[in-house]
C-alpha cells in the first residue's frame, strides 16, 4: 500500500498544533486565539480521514474542501498570532 502523504502530513500538522497549543497556553498564558488554532489546526487531519470513508466521489471532495477551508483558518490563526 503506498503512503498517504495528506493523510501523515495533516496529522503531523495536528500533533505540532497540539504542541504549540500547549505552549501557547501554558507559557505564555493564551488562550482564546490558540483555542481556535487547536480546533481548526487539528480539524484538517479529521476532515481527511471522513474522506477515506466517503459515500461518494462528491462526500469526498465535500470534506476535503472543507479540510481547505480549516487550513486556511488554521493559517489566519498563525498569522495573529505571529503579529
């Protein structure tokens, strides 16, 4: 069987989210902008595994659009808190 590398790179994602999730909040005592990085970062590694179970060729391009759009999110989250 061949390696996903969407699958392995949005759960690698996940875990250094989680990972800074924790920094952020325990460090540095931040809490409201690392909470939603949490969930949109982590999101993405769901999204693409609900596609390998799609009921269609439709569902699955459905989530992962879906899983774009938590990037995206994920990637705005990065951005303030960068600033």
């Amino acid at each position: 069987m061949a390696d996903n590398v969407i699958k392995s790179k949005s759960f690698d994602f996940a875990l250094r989210i989680v990972k800074l999730y924790h920094y952020l909040s325990q460090e540095k005592r931040e809490y409201v902008l690392s909470k939603q990085l949490l969930r949109s970062g982590t999101a993405i590694g769901a999204l693409v595994r609900e596609a390998e179970q799609a009921g269609s060729k439709l569902d699955f391009i459905h989530k992962f659009a879906i899983a774009q759009k938590e990037a995206n999110e994920s990637d705005y989250w990065l951005e303030l808190l960068y600033q």
